[in-house]
C-alpha cells in the first residue's frame, strides 16, 4: 500500500528527502498563495498539507476479525487577524483549490481576496531556509510490516495468551500503523517537512469463572520504528495480561474512603496528563477555565514534583521532531520542585496569552487547527525507592495498573483502577477490584509527597479540541498522601 508524497510523485517509501529539485513547485505555489493572503489583509497565513497511510488490525480470539486501511491528502488553512483566525480545509490540492480554501478563511474574519489594497505585501518575504527533518525516514513505509506480518504477529500473541492464560473468555490483539508526511508553510517564512511513523500494539483478555469476571489489558507504542512490531516479546505481553487477569479474576471489592495511595510507574502517569496536564495548555488559558492561569512563579504542587513536557524522548510515543506548526521540538519544564514555571503554547496561545511557544502546537490530521497539546508529559524521577513509597503507608491503596477515567474542564476527575492492592502495615496485601480515584488538581498536586527513581513511560491517546493526537504519559512509583477512593 503505497500513498503519493506531497514532494514527489514516487510512491511515499521511496521519495527524495532534503532540498530536491521537485520542492520549487510547491515552494512558488506556497509563497503565492502567502502572498495573497497577506495582501488581502491577514496578519499571518499558514498552510499544512498531508498525506498519510493507516492499517489498523484486530484479533479475537483465533482470527483476524477486522481490517481497516485508510489513506488520505488534504490541506489546512489557517489565517489570523489580531486575535482572531479563521481555518478551513481542503481535500483539493490544486491551485484553485487551495484559493478556493484561502478565500472561505479570509471571509471569516471579513476580509477579501478582490479587494485586497496590497498594503501588507511588504511585509511578505517569501519562505525562509527549507528545514527538512525527513532525512533518513523516506524508507519507512516500505519497512513497515505488511498485512501478512500484521496477520501472523497477532495471531501468534492471541495463541500465547490460551497457552499462558486460565478461564479466558475472550482473547484480543490489535495493532495499528500511522505514517505521515507533513509539509508546512507560513507567511513569518516558515516552510518545514517530516515524516512520522507511529505504531500500536495490545494484547487483551476477559477471564471469568462463575460469577467472577476480570477485564484486562496492555498497549505499547512507539514513533519512528519501523521494527517494533517484529521485535515485540509477546510471550513477556502476555504473561504480563494472564498474571493480572489470574490476580484480578477472584478480587475483593474494596471498601471506599479517604486514604493515602501508591501509584505505579508508567500508566499511572494518566492521572497528571488528565487532571493537571490539559490545564497548563494555553488552549484553557484563553477560555478561563485553569485555575492555574495566574499563577506562574507560585507554588501549586508538593515540592517533591518537577513535571516535564517533551518531544524528544527516542522512540517514545509521543515525541515530535517537529510540531503542527513547524516548529522544532523541545523540552519544556511545566513545573519544578512544585513551583509553576511555564504553560506548552501554540501560534495561537502566544498571540491571546503571551506564553510563548513551545513547539506544542499539534492536530489529528489536516481537518484540525492546531492546538497547544502535549507530546511525553511525566513527573520526574525522585530519590526513594518504590518500597519506600509502600512502607511508609500504614493502610491505604496501591495502583498497579489504571483504567479509564473520566476529567471535568477545571481538573476534577476519577479513574478506575485495574489492577490494585492493599497496603497494610507498609507491606502489599490482597487484591481488591472496584476501586475508583476521585479528585481535583489543584487538591491533589500538593499531596503528591514522595516519588520514586523507577520513572517509566506508556503510550496513549490524547483527545481535545484538534482531534486525537499520539501521546506519552509517565511517572514514577508516586505516594498521594490522602486522595478520595471510591468502593462498594
């Protein structure tokens, strides 16, 4: 399955990369249509164009159930006029179709291409210096692994876990491929390329035996690996998924209150990139609803916390050469030792806010404005150990696994845990199921008062209001000092 690149007319895996000489078509359209744009009236115009190839597959039980492949090109336009901006987008490349586009943005903030005075040409340049960030990626949809691979690889995992699991009622493997190709161009003279390649796999399983029931499930991603997928240890997966599931399967409920609670590494990171994450975007900033908006340079943690948001962990779900925005990619520290220093900021954050950008400006595809969203956002690493964490608590919870949750637009939230524990006496005791964390940010970030060194990062899913987007979530063994747990 091949896709045709926007640089080129060869099939995507086998493109030109850096300044090749099929770029000065795109370059002349672009400035033209920058151009236009600007004399119309616009303070700054942008263009992202995108072509992308996804397969996505689902295993149940001993076969491939489902197989959805899907391609796409298309254009988003996007023009500002003081702190307002209009966005459309197009799936017509051709010229007509991209004036056709920039005439519909530009007639959102009142302004027309017919009668356009010309007084912003001057401050037009043309696009800067071509900065390519595909170089060494041209070839990774052709590495990629094909249907045949995608096919036995799943199955293969849904096998081991009938082999390694008890009572399994339901066993399922997924995986998911997106390549990407990007190209953006702006009237500051921004004109940027990358390539991206993000891959999903998850092994699932339901047990049940009588009346008893566990639902149990593990996914890994990762960016600009063409290989993951061959290389994935599915034996250790599904070890991993039946040992849960046999833990889980005949659990006590437990019984609900305010106590202390140890969350687990890695996924356990949900609970910051929900609850606290989402409210240091300079998208809530503009609509008033962080409680956080004023209170840079102020305490609003546990001086144990420092959390990081970046784009350049290798390999890690969320990382970005570049954003949305063609921006290069950073780090970009949210808060240390529980002092807030900065908010992630996109083009359209720095203009209503003042924050400046922070190479955090992404969208789902070219259907979406671009957004202030985050990439791998983790709490960082501290100096106990994770059984430090677990003997100091008398009584209280330990998370090993979270699931799914849910978060209200000022940070309130609750999220189910999967897989817990009691902790009693500073030691872990049975399994319990039925658990639920209930909270606030602004309540909660100032109990979070030990963590851990074992800091560890997991894919996911971030969606708001440019569509869904890859990110990383991750944190160390975590202690919450007192939290509200929900139980029967």
């Amino acid at each position: 399955m091949q896709t045709r690149g926007l640089v080129a007319s060869h099939p995507a895996h086998v493109q030109a990369t850096g300044l090749d000489p099929t770029l000065t078509p795109w370059r002349d359209k672009l400035e033209q249509l920058l151009g236009l744009g600007r004399r119309a009236g616009a303070d700054l115009v942008e263009v992202f164009l995108e072509t992308t190839d996804h397969l996505n597959l689902l295993a149940e039980q001993d076969r491939i159930t489902s197989v959805s492949p899907a391609f796409s090109m298309g254009a988003g336009l996007r023009v500002f006029r003081g702190d307002r901006d209009g966005f459309v987008s197009t799936n017509d490349l051709s010229e007509s179709g991209l004036l056709q586009a920039l005439e519909q943005a530009l007639a959102m903030l009142g302004l027309d291409l017919s009668s356009a005075s010309g007084a912003h040409l001057s401050n037009f340049n043309g696009l800067g210096e071509f900065r390519d960030f595909s170089v060494g990626k041209t070839d990774w949809l052709g590495r990629a692994p094909d249907l045949d691979l995608c096919t036995q690889r799943l199955l293969e995992g849904t096998a081991v876990l009938q082999r390694l699991g008890q009572h399994l009622e339901v066993r399922r493997g997924s995986y998911a491929r997106d390549w990407q190709e990007v190209l953006v161009a702006a009237s500051d003279g921004t004109f940027a390329r990358d390539i991206r390649l993000h891959q999903s796999s998850g092994l699932s399983v339901l047990a049940a035996d009588g009346d008893h029931r566990a639902s149990i499930g593990r996914r890994y991603g990762s960016t600009d690996r063409p290989d993951d997928l061959q290389s994935w240890d599915l034996e250790a997966s599904a070890a991993d998924v039946c040992q849960s599931a046999s833990t889980m399967l005949r659990a006590d409920y437990v019984d609900g209150g305010q106590m202390p609670v140890v969350l687990a590494n890695r996924f356990g990171g949900v609970i910051f990139h929900e609850a606290c994450g989402h409210l240091l975007e300079t998208t809530q900033v503009e609509r008033g609803t962080t409680p956080f908006a004023d209170r840079i340079g102020e305490t609003i943690a546990h001086p144990a916390v420092t959390a990081i948001d970046e784009g350049l962990s290798q390999g890690a779900f969320g990382s970005i050469a570049m954003d949305d925005e063609g921006m290069e990619s950073q780090r970009t520290v949210l808060i240390e030792n529980g002092v807030l220093q900065r908010f992630l900021s996109d083009r359209a954050g720095e203009l209503r806010t003042g924050h400046p950008r922070t190479g955090s400006g992404r969208r789902q595809n070219h259907g979406f404005a671009a957004a202030s969203r985050m990439r791998n956002t983790y709490i960082a690493a501290g100096p106990h150990s994770p059984q430090d964490l677990i003997s100091s608590t008398d009584k209280g919870l330990y998370c090993k696994s979270m699931g799914g949750g849910s978060v209200g637009p000022t940070g309130q939230f609750n999220f189910s845990v999967e897989e817990g524990y009691l902790i009693e006496n500073g030691t872990l005791g049975r399994p319990v199921k039925g658990a639920t964390l209930i909270g606030e940010a602004k309540e909660v970030m100032p109990r979070i008062s030990m963590c851990a060194d074992d800091l560890d990062l997991a894919a996911g899913f971030c969606g708001s209001v440019s569509g869904s987007v890859f990110v990383t979530v991750g944190q160390p063994h975590i202690k919450v000092d007192s939290i509200t747990v929900g139980g029967r």
